[in-house]
C-alpha cells in the first residue's frame, strides 16, 4: 500500500510541475508530440547507500520516453525507466524506478538534422529492496545530449545526465549524485498536415508549396546546392557548374546538340551534325567551309571551290577543281594539263579537244581544226592535199563530225576559188579483196564529195574516184600504218599552179 501511495505522490508531483514549467502558449496546438523506449546504464559512482562502485558494477537501466516540441528551441519531457542496483542495506539487489520531467533546450538551429541540447528537471526515484522494503527520493537532474533527425517522424538521441538527490531519508542519500548515459529512439505522433509531403508539417513549413520529391532543409524549404533554379531531389545533374543555363531536370543546355554544354560552348548555334572541337566549335579540316561531320568531302584541296556537301566543284567537268581551274571554261571531253587548260600536243594553236590533226608537224599553217589548211593547194604550194582528219572507221563510209569540221575548211576555201576544180580521191588499207576496196574508197571519195556539194560548192567542181589499196602510203605492216593508207586526198585538177 506504501508503494502505491508513494507513486501517486511521485506521479503527482511531476504532473504539477511540468503544467508549471510549461509556458501558456506551449498548450496551444502548434508542437510535435512524441513517444518512444530508452536504454541505458547507470555510471560507476556512489550506490543508493553510499558505497563507491566500480567500473565493472554498471547497471543496466530501461524504460519509456515521450516528449513535446512547442517551440522551434524548446521541447517538454518525460520519462520513467527501471533499474537493478546492488545495495548494503540488506543482501540482495533493489529495484528503483525513476520518473524524470524537465525542459529541453536545443542549441543547434532547427534546420540541423543533428541537434546538440541541454536538459533538466526534478525527478522522483522509488527503490524496492528485496526484503519487501523501500524508500524514495526526489532529485534533480540535469545533463546534455545530441537529437538526430532519422526521418520526418522519426529521432535517435543519446544523453549523458547526473541526477542529484534532493531528500534525507536518513541513509545518508541527500546530496547523493549517480550519472547515467541513454539512448533513445522516439516516434512522432503527428502534429499537423503536411500539404507538399515534405516531411515538414505545415506550421513549421517555411515553404508550404515545394514540389513533391524536393530535398529540403528542416524549415521546409528546398534547397539547391548547385545554384541552377532545379531543387536538390529533383535535380537529375546536381552538381552543374554555377551560371550554366540547365534543362527541366537540372542538366546543362545543349542547344545546339554538338555535346558541348551551353554554358561552355563558345558556338553555341553549330549545325546539327558537326563535328566540334573542345570549345564546341566546328571543325573544317580542309578548310572549305563545310564543316567536318557535314562535308561529304573531307580532303578537298586547299582552294578548291565546293558545293554545299563540301566536294569540289568541276563546273567544265575536266578533272580539276574550280578554285584550282585557271580554264574553268574549258569544252566537255577536251584533254586538260594540270591547270585546267586544254592541251595542244603539237603546238598548233589548236586544243588537241578540237585537233583533227594532233601530231601536225611544227611549223605547219593550220586551220581551225589543227589541220594543214587547204588554201595550200589552191596557192600552188601543193598539188595534192591529204585531208588530215578526215578517216573512216573499218569498211565504213560513214563521215564522223570531226570528219566533217575538216571538211567545212576545204568547203570555204574552194568558195574563195571558184574557179578551182578538184579530184576526191578515195584510199583502203591492203586488208580485204581489192575489189572490195575499190568500191569502199570510190564510196568514201563521194561521200566527201555530197558533204561539200552540201556546203555550196557546185558539182561540175568535183570529181570523185576511187584508188583502193593501189596508192598506199605507208606499209601497211601496223594498224598505225594501215590507218594512214585509209584517206582522202585533193588533186587540183584544172591545171592552174598560181
């Protein structure tokens, strides 16, 4: 009955002053309440009858815990925990019980996740012998400790504490102190909405309106360590360099895709598809001005003029570039030298592209076509004139349009002498039957004879005949040989030698 009404006193007197330590407004609904178990030991020091204890005569104490946070920096608790301890009143162990009340202070700012604090407040500790026995004490407690914030709800805390009796019961226990070192785990109960669910309640949320899944600090508010407007937690790239512009997710910009972050691309507007250098700018290997990643051609020759692939350009199409053409006007299929300019192989003036005649011997006068001109014969310098250009494929009479063009010089020079008459004489090579031959060369003989009746010159002027192989002048052992025996000669026929 004695320790009934022992731990209604004690129970009275700690509900009593923790209503008076309490401020007013603490009791309006504004704090965080919580409730959790606590584990310990009691530190080598005097024993509840006064005898020193050794290191190795630690007890182990346990118990409940709760508290109430009403103030950013302060909180009100209270715990009750039981212990066994070796006395020298009788033999055997005493069981005490403590009930503990106080106030917290923090010392740390709310928005530490560990917390260092202080802690004090009057207690009541009630022993029971083993005999059936006991007494109780009151005492004051006063210690320091550190909070850690595990969760939004959630806390581990460990305290070192020296509780100091404050009652003589006779036993020598007034002024008697005893440490103790605990550790607790607690669990919120609650204390409000959380609105954005950031672990923050509502009346302490400095920053009611986060967007869900931001890191924020202990008032709530996001924070964003690498200074890019994108709130830690939501931040795919939080360590972005500070000043760079970022994406939704908090990632560097890359406008222009090269791979080179905005906010250290120095061409921020390269083409899609360039290759880039360190800084982001576009390569051009060549130097052409199509950038590398885009040019088609990557090697073109310094100078070199190119379309917008970045190959070279060959507007006459003979071989060499525009920009390194210095004939870029040059005929289609005509033979250019290295610069881009049409070759004369016999030096006759003539681009061998329009040479009937390429290997005209130097010196000799010759016409459009690079061959030997026909005013020759009218000038009484040659009686016979081998039209140079004009040739026939094999058992062919058929005039080719280089065969022609030679032809359009013979026909201007006769409209210069009238009064010129001329024989066509045809020739073959050896090969075949000479009757074949014979009528080939008298059919190549008038076939330049209708070109030039075509061009104007008057019938009764020509004379057309056939020679076969008869007149060869070459061997006929080659087919360089054999090609010069297939010709067409003039003869000018009307005995005029001016």
């Amino acid at each position: 009955m004695s320790k009934i009404k022992i731990g209604r006193r004690a129970l009275t007197f700690i509900m009593a002053w923790s209503i008076l330590a309490l401020p007013g407004w603490s009791l309006a609904a504004e704090g965080d309440g919580e409730l959790g178990v606590q584990v310990g030991v009691l530190l080598p020091d005097e024993d509840l009858a006064g005898q020193s204890r050794s290191l190795g005569d630690v007890e182990v104490a346990y118990g409940l815990r709760g508290g109430y946070h009403f103030s950013p920096d302060w909180a009100w608790f209270a715990d009750i925990y039981r212990s066994a301890v070796d006395t020298r009143l009788q033999p055997g162990s005493a069981a005490t019980w403590a009930l503990r009340s106080g106030l917290e202070y923090y010392l740390s700012p709310e928005d530490r996740r560990r917390r260092w604090f202080l802690a004090g407040g009057p207690g009541w500790l009630e022993v029971d012998l083993d005999g059936g026995a006991g007494f109780d004490r009151t005492f004051a407690s006063l210690g320091f400790g550190q909070r850690w914030q595990t969760g939004s709800d959630n806390a581990l805390r460990w305290e070192l504490r020296a509780d100091r009796s404050l009652s003589d019961d006779g036993l020598g226990g007034a002024g008697l102190t005893r440490g103790l070192f605990m550790l607790s785990y607690a669990w919120g109960l609650g204390g409000g909405a959380d609105s954005d669910g950031d672990g923050v309640r509502d009346r302490r949320d400095d920053c009611p309106s986060t967007p869900r899944g931001a890191t924020v600090n202990r008032r709530g508010c996001p924070a964003d360590a690498d200074g890019d407007g994108v709130f830690d937690g939501l931040d795919a790239c939080p360590a972005t360099a500070p000043g760079w512009p970022v994406d939704d997710r908090g990632c560097p910009r890359d406008s222009d895709g090269d791979g080179v972050s905005d906010g250290e691309d120095e061409c921020p507007k390269t083409p899609q598809g360039a290759s880039v250098d360190d800084r982001g700018c576009p390569r051009d290997s060549d130097g052409d001005g199509v950038f590398d990643g885009l040019d088609a051609c990557p090697e073109t020759s310094r100078g070199a003029s190119v379309d917008d692939r970045g190959c070279p350009r060959d507007a006459d199409g003979d071989g060499v570039f525009d920009g390194l053409d210095r004939c870029p006007d040059t005929p289609r299929a005509w033979s250019v030298d290295r610069h881009g300019c049409p070759k004369d192989s016999d030096a006759d003036g003539v681009p061998d592209g329009k040479d009937a005649c390429p290997e005209t011997p130097a010196g000799t006068a010759v016409g459009d076509n690079g061959c030997k001109k026909a005013e020759a014969l009218f000038e009484g310098k040659n009686r016979i004139l081998v039209l140079e250009g004009v040739n026939f494929d094999t058992n062919s009479a058929e005039l080719s349009a280089e065969s022609r063009a030679v032809l359009d010089g013979v026909a201007r020079a006769l409209r210069d002498w009238p009064e010129v008459r001329v024989e066509i004489a045809g020739h073959t090579d050896a090969d075949g039957a000479k009757d074949y031959n014979q009528k080939l060369s008298q059919r190549r003989a008038e076939a330049v004879r209708a070109y030039l009746i075509s061009k104007g010159i008057a019938g009764e002027r020509l004379t057309a005949r056939g020679y076969g192989e008869s007149r060869p002048i070459a061997d006929n052992a080659t087919s360089e040989a054999k090609a010069r025996n297939r010709r067409v000669e003039l003869e000018r026929i009307d005995g005029d030698r001016r």
